[in-house]
C-alpha cells in the first residue's frame, strides 16, 4: 500500500493551508515583498502565494532584476525576521482598503473583485462573499486574508532561500501586462532546505529532456512543430513494451480493443458538447467539400459511436472498449514542457458502460488497476484526489444537473469508503460531464507528476442516445468510466525517465544486454553470443567496433545498459561470458545457458532488480 500525502510536510488528514509551513511561506512571501518595495520603491505589486515547497510574488518593478539582486533581497528577508515584527490582522472595508492601497492599481483591480465577491485575490471561486482584510508586519501592508505566522521569529532565516526570476502575465492572460515573478522556499529547518535542494540537483540530472535525448529516445524538430515529439528507435521500444503491459493487463480485465480514426466531422464534437466550449484546445477544423473536419483531441465520441452501433442489454454489460489513441490537443507554447505538456500524445484510453448497481465494482476494478501500476514501477508515493464541481459552475462549467452531480458523487465517494483506499476532495476541478479520481504520484527522488485520471461520465452518453435494455425490459442510460491508468506515452516515459533516472528495469530498457570483446579477435564469439540472445528474445548488441575494451564498456554504461558480456579469448574458448551488471556487480565466466535462463525470466516477470 502506497503512502498517501499531499506533501513532503503534510500529512493527508490536514490541509496544506492549514499546516504551519504554510504559514511560513505565506509570511516568507511579505516579508519578501517588504524587501522588494524597499530597494525599488515605485514597484507596484500584486499577489504572494504559498505554492508547493515555496512561495512567488508578482511585481510590476520600475527596471529589470537579476540574479545578483537577488542575493541582496535575500539578505534583507534576513534582517526582517530577525527584527521579531508581529504579523497584525485587520478587516476592514473596501472603500478603507481603497485609501491605503490607492497607488497600487492591481490591488485596486483586487478589491473591486472582492467587493463584488465570487473571487478571492488569487483568483479562486468562492462560495461567500469575502471579509477584505488587511495584513501588517514592519513597515508593510498587503490586502490578505491570511493565514500566517504570528511573529517573523517563528522563521527560521536559514531555512529561507530565493530561487529564481520569471515572467507571468497578471492574472495568467497573456492579454495582460507581462510581470517579474520571483520565486522562493522556505522550510521549517536548515536540514529540510538542504534535503530540497539536493533533491533540485538530482532533478536537473534526471530531467527527461536531457535523458531523453542522450538516450536516444525522443526529439523535437522545429520543422516538425512544437510539442509533436519523434520517437526513436529507443523510444518505440519503450512505447512497444507499455503498450503490451497495458494490453495483457487489459485483457485479463475483460476488455475489448477497438480502433478509431484520428480525424473526424465537426458534428460528432457538436454532439459531444466539446465543441464550443473546447474549442480553444482543439486544432481549427479543415473544410473540404462544405464540411468541416478536425483531428481528434480525445478519443470518447467515437467510442460511444462503436457502442451505440447496434443494441445493447444488461446481459451485455459491463462493456469495455480499449484503445491506444493517438489525440492532438493545442496546448499554448508557453505551456509546452517536454513530454509532459505535448500536442500530440498516445494515450492508454478506454471507457467503460455499465449499469448503475455495477458502477462501484467496475470503478474500484480501474483504481485496483492504478495500484498494480505501482506497485510494478515502485511507485509507492500517491494521492487520490476526488475532484467535485462547484455549484457557482453549473450550466457554465458544468452539465446543469445538480440532482445528479450529487448523487454520482457520492456514489464515487462510497465506492472509494468501501474499498478503503484514502483520498482527499478538491471541488470545482471536476470533468465538464461529472466528478473524477486525479491521480498524483511521486518520483523515487520526490518530485510531484500528475498522472492519470478516472472520471465518470452520467451526461455524454444521453447526447449519444446511448441506452441499454434493463431487466425489467425498458430503455436504461448506462453510465460511462472514462480510464487512463498509464495516461499518455509522452506523459508515462517522461515520468518513467526522470523516476528510473533512464536506468529502467530489464524488461523496460531498450537494450537489454551488449556483448563486448576484448580485442578484435573475440569479435566472431561476441555476435554468436549476440546471436543466440537475440533468438531467446533479448534486446541485445554487439559493439565490435576498433575501441579498447574500456572505452566499450563506458559507452554501455552512458546508455545505462543493464548487463554488459565481455567476453575475451578464454571465454570464447569455454562457451561462457563475464557478466558486468549496470549497478557495478560482476560475474565471471557464467555458462550462456544460464544467463539466458536468468535474463529470461528477469523479463518474464517485469522484474525490478537486475
């Protein structure tokens, strides 16, 4: 069973903002606005939130910042806490909130928002009209509701750093003025800043984007486009062997694969309700002979076509269609990010129609599914996330349906109590078509993915005319889980990467085994080694090329290749190879049969250890 949190300092029954940390780096922000303001005082500034291991500010500042400034900045932050200034509350009313914040027009655009209500200063919905408050520490004052710590000696100044400078659009429209985002952490102990910045480092190293092309797995070309990734040969073979993970795994599981072109009439998405309403993440439509045309974003319309095509009964049911689709969503550049924000991606989808009273079987059968996923690649870090709508949303966000949204809820509620798996609920982050499970899982060095997602569907199929012959004889609506378990390709490698640091378990990595000579005289045995590998079903090379045996074995060892046979005269002589393994452990003179045997079953049961 996997460890469910929201952080490395949260535990799952308290919210985040409810946790001291963030209190800490809620105050960590003002104090840094306070710093800011003080070097460049016709700065106008705008909102400070704590996020996950930190916090930001947004400033509009009278000229750029650098790097170096920030050390200055820091240094001050310092000052500012040691002064033991007293965090001060204060409500008060817009108009009141006006006069202090007069010369600060995006505190201004602020509290209009407040004082209207619906938004809260960060932009979030809420469901009350807010009390507008102030806080004061020192010598400044922000427009917050808080929470934060009482007095700036509760942080610790060494525990406190700056990290970087971006740039944000205010309010994330690009519409708007472009701002200098300055971003910072700050941590309960020195200890923990420096456990986080160690983890930083080991991330740079792991960074898929730079794994993926010094292993040859994947590119992007700027002819080819933005967000559409190549996929080499290394690349296919890890797709290749997901795939047949994903399909074992499936048919054991009872479904059926169906297969659906990537390019469809305009009406089928009309029909849907993606369009209008998703049309900005959709590539625009080609029109041919009067009708418009456009390339898949996902792949659910069609699948409901395939189980509306002829008709259904309860006997029927549970029904499962399963595809590797191939969808293009037109994501904006600015949030393209290697493999995990792409425009084309291959995703392990497939939906489930079923009856009501078999919805909780079939709905914790997927979330059993994520569990034997994680198992197999140690993933033993997650949190399940049951993501509601939010009433203020209906109609607009949301299928207009307050009745059901209720229900189906809480059916997904009471699925997840009963078989007893931890979640925690986050509202208004729901599907357009009903509520969903968000899956948020950790690398082996604590870095956050998001990941995979189980969503119910209750509105989409009556679109579709979607229906079954219950048992008493009449017309049912069957209910439709939407799965990704493995998300995307592009997403799962990209995660893959960065949490095996491109060391992938034998039965993952794209060569298994290389076969190295010792000198050119060996290099007839090292291919009928390779040879007879290759015929048991190993993916396997022989580099007979004119380096010395060394600079062979370094070049296995860049590609993170498990297991390197060196063989040399006596090996060849005795039929049997020198095994060098990846982690650094050898073997001498091991019969082929039996590493074969080893090899063999190392794969057969996607083991995790060499």
């Amino acid at each position: 069973m996997g460890v469910f949190c929201f952080s490395k300092e949260a535990r799952m029954s308290e919210r985040y903002e409810d946790t001291q940390i963030y209190r800490i780096r809620h105050s960590a922000a003002h104090i840094m606005a306070q710093a800011v303001l003080e070097f460049y005082p016709e700065t106008k500034y705008t909102i400070g939130p704590p996020v996950e291991n930190g916090f930001y500010y947004d400033f509009d500042l009278p000229q750029p910042i650098t790097q170096e400034d920030l050390e200055k900045i820091e240094k001050r932050m310092r000052q500012i806490i040691a002064g033991g200034h007293v965090f001060q509350r204060k409500a008060l009313s817009a108009d009141e909130a006006r006069q202090i914040f007069k010369d600060q027009p995006y505190k201004l655009e602020l509290i209009d928002g407040l004082e209207k209500g619906g938004l809260d200063e960060y932009g979030n919905p809420l469901k009350e009209k807010p009390e507008i408050s102030i806080y004061q520490h020192d010598t400044f004052t922000d427009l917050c509701r808080g929470p934060h710590v009482e007095n700036t000696r509760q942080i610790n100044p060494s525990a406190v750093k700056l990290m970087s400078i971006a740039g944000a659009y205010w309010r994330g429209d690009e519409k708007n003025k472009m701002l200098t985002r300055i971003y910072g952490t700050a941590w309960q102990k020195p200890d923990e800043l420096k456990q986080y910045l160690q983890m930083l480092e080991e991330a740079k190293k792991r960074d898929h984007r730079k794994l993926g092309k010094d292993l040859d797995i994947f590119l992007f070309d700027d002819e080819v486009g933005p967000g559409l990734p190549l996929w080499m040969p290394n690349g296919g073979i890890l797709i290749e062997e997901l795939e047949k993970l994903a399909k074992e795994m499936e048919e054991k599981a009872g479904y059926s694969r169906v297969r659906t072109p990537n390019i469809t009439k305009e009406d089928l998405f009309l029909r849907s309700g993606h369009l209008p309403y998703y049309a900005e993440s959709m590539y625009p439509p080609m029109e041919l002979e009067g009708v418009k045309y456009y390339i898949k974003p996902m792949n659910c319309p069609m699948h409901h076509k395939i189980f509306g095509a002829r008709p259904r009964s309860y006997r029927d049911l549970p029904i499962r269609l399963a595809e590797y689709g191939t969808c293009y969503r037109y994501e904006k550049s600015g949030e393209l990010f290697g493999l995990m924000r792409v425009r084309s991606m291959q995703m392990n989808d497939a939906h489930i129609y079923c009856a009501e009273e078999q919805f909780e079987s079939e709905f914790m059968g997927v979330i059993d599914l994520y569990k034997k996923y994680f198992d197999l690649f140690g993933i033993d870090r997650y949190v399940m996330r049951l993501s509601l709508h939010a009433k203020a949303g209906l109609g607009k966000k949301y299928v207009d349906n307050e009745r059901l949204w209720v229900k189906i809820e809480d059916m997904v509620r009471r699925a997840m109590q009963n078989g007893n798996v931890p979640f925690v609920e986050v509202e208004n982050e729901a599907a357009f078509y009903g509520p969903k499970i968000d899956v948020q899982i950790w690398s082996a060095i604590g870095r956050e993915f998001t990941l995979a997602t189980n969503q119910v569907d209750f509105a989409v199929p009556e679109r579709f005319d979607l229906k079954f012959t219950n048992k008493d004889g009449a017309d049912e609506i069957p209910l439709c889980i939407h799965r990704a378990p493995l998300s995307t390709h592009e997403r799962m490698i990209g995660f893959l990467i960065e949490h095996y640091a491109g060391a992938f378990p034998v039965w993952l990595a794209p060569e298994q085994a290389r076969v190295i000579p010792i000198t050119d005289g060996q290099n007839e045995y090292a291919a009928q080694v390779a040879a007879q590998l290759r015929a048991a079903g190993v993916r396997v090379s022989a580099d007979l090329g004119g380096e010395r045996m060394n600079a062979k074995i370094r070049s296995a060892q860049l590609m993170k290749v498990p297991y390197m046979l060196v063989v040399g005269a006596n090996e060849a002589d005795a039929g049997v190879v020198s095994l060098r393994m990846r982690d650094g452990s050898q073997q001498n003179n091991i019969p082929l049969a039996e590493f074969v045997t080893m090899v063999k079953e190392k794969i057969a049961t996607r083991s995790s250890t060499l």
